[in-house]
C-alpha cells in the first residue's frame, strides 16, 4: 500500500476509508484555509490518483513540471507517479476537498462494488481529455453529506484507528456518495474540455517569460496580445485562472528560486535582474508568496552546480 498521510487539524478534516474496508475509494479531505500556508513540497503517491476539487479561493500547481492556476469550482486530477505541489508558492487561502483512489487489482472488493465498474469508472478518470475542468454544480453536496455521515454517527479518526461503531448500512451510505460524486466527476469532465490559451494570451504569457527584467503594464500586456485593456484583462483571467499582474509575480518569484541557488548571485543583484526596484521590495514580495526571506530561502536551498 503506498504511504498516504493522514494529518488532521482544526481545518483540516480526513477521512479514511480504509477504516471501513474500502479497497478503491481511499481518502477524502477537506480544509478551509483563511491564511497561506507554506508550500506544499512536491510529491507524488505511487500508483493511486489524487483528485483536487477547489470549492472556492485560487490555487496555484505544478504537476510533473507543469503549471496550473485554480479558481473556484475547478477541478485538477493528479495522474499515478506525478509530482505534485505548489512548488516554492505558498497554499493559498481557499476552500479545497481532496479525494485518493486505488487502481482496482482484485476480482473482489470489500467496499463491495462490483470490480468492473470500478475499473470503468478507473479508466474514464485516466482518459478525460483535461485533467483541470469545472465540476457541475450541486456535485461538491455528496462531499459534504460524507463528512455529516461521520458526524452523526459520532465517528472520528483518531491515530489512524476509527472512534466509533459503524453498521453496513452506514458503510452503503457513505459508498453510494462517494460513487455519485465520481459519477458526476466524470461527467463534468467528459463534457468540458480546458483548451489551451487562445493566441493572444500566449502572446501575453511568452512575453513575460521569456523576459525577466520589466514588469509589463496592463497596457503594454494587451498591446501585445493585440486586444483592449478590459477585454485582455478579462480574457487572460478567465483563460489562466489568475490576473496578469499576479501571473507575473508568480513567475518572478519562481525565476527568483532558481537565481537565488546559484553561486556568485547576491540578493541585490536577483532582485534587480528580475524588475524589482530594491532588495526590500523583492524581499517582501518573495516573503508574501513562499512565506521566508530570500535569505532563508538561500540558506536552505544549496547552490546549484
């Protein structure tokens, strides 16, 4: 069994179904966040898949060397082996459920379920066309009866071991949620597909990107994108999930990690070849999205050969 951590707290709530026998359906969390968080560090587990649904707040991600914004309602599915984390960006205030399944392997289930539907439902989540789409609404409720199940019941987990007694008609409840909840996943993500963005936001994207040193303005941004400023500001959050000023300093603080661990680069010298007018400046943006100074960051992260 690949190792899953299970760390609950006063906003974190995980539920792990294990406990109940289940083979497929793994985990479900949920936090809500009202402050940052420190980053969360790239992991990957194993062979299972990881579902993100982000109920409300933004969301930044890399997943196997990839990056994705998330906004209230998305949904974001985390493949077998891949990387994953925010990178050197801190978690971000929000409203976010997490779901871990097991690829089925046994003709037999405990939870149950007939071994060729959760194949099926296995393979549809494998081959979705996006992996990052909205959810249907009304889909989150399921999520939400699971963790009123528990409460009514008066069931915890506790040190890995479950508080309470539970009956089999218990266990059938909470299944039959879980099971609607991935119907409707798959459904949502059948019928949305995330295209890539439109060439007037790429045109945007590849400016910043490949051009460390100005902050672009809003003006000069939609000049380039060949669009009004309204229009391209509208454009490029409804297409990449985030505003083009904070798309901008993500990038920049990214570049900056990268900067900071090679040799002979002073602070000073970082924050000017990346726009920033002072090392205070870039310090405090640098704090505000990694949650450490520059400094500590350096101290931490070794100088890379």
């Amino acid at each position: 069994m690949n190792e899953i951590v299970i760390d609950p707290s006063r906003e974190r709530r995980i539920l792990d179904f294990r406990l109940l026998g289940f083979c497929d359906f793994l985990v479900l969390g949920h936090y809500v966040y009202r402050e940052t968080r420190q980053p969360l560090q790239l992991h990957d587990h194993g062979e299972l898949l990881e579902v993100c649904y982000l109920a409300d707040g933004e969301q930044f991600y890399r997943v196997a060397g990839n990056d994705y914004f998330l906004r209230g309602g998305d949904v974001l599915i985390n493949y077998p082996h891949e990387p994953h984390g925010t990178g050197f960006l801190r978690e971000g205030k929000g409203n976010l459920y997490w779901l871990i399944l097991q690829p089925p392997k046994n003709k037999i289930h405990s939870n149950n379920l007939p071994p060729n539907n959760t194949k099926i439902l296995h393979d549809k989540l494998l081959n979705l066309n996006s992996r990052q789409f909205k959810l249907k609404n009304g889909s989150q409720k399921n999520l939400d009866t699971i963790f009123t199940l528990f409460e009514k019941e008066n069931c915890t987990i506790d040190g890995g071991k479950l508080v309470g007694q539970v009956d089999s008609f218990f266990v059938m409840n909470v299944r039959n949620y879980l099971f609607r909840f991935f119907l409707d996943l798959v459904e949502s993500g059948q019928l949305q597909h995330k295209s890539t963005p439109s060439p007037e936001i790429a045109r945007a994207i590849k400016q910043i990107k490949n051009n460390d040193e100005p902050f672009y303005s809003m003006k000069q941004l939609a000049r380039i994108a060949s669009l009004s400023e309204s229009r391209f500001k509208h454009r490029f959050k409804e297409e990449i999930g985030t505003t083009p000023a904070d798309f901008q300093i993500r990038h920049k603080v990214d570049r900056a990690c990268v900067m900071l661990r090679q040799d002979g680069k002073t602070i000073l010298d970082t924050a000017l070849s990346l726009g920033f007018s002072s090392s205070q400046y870039f310090a405090t943006v640098f704090r505000r999205y990694t949650g450490i100074t520059p400094a500590q960051f350096r101290s931490t992260n070794p100088p890379i050969n």
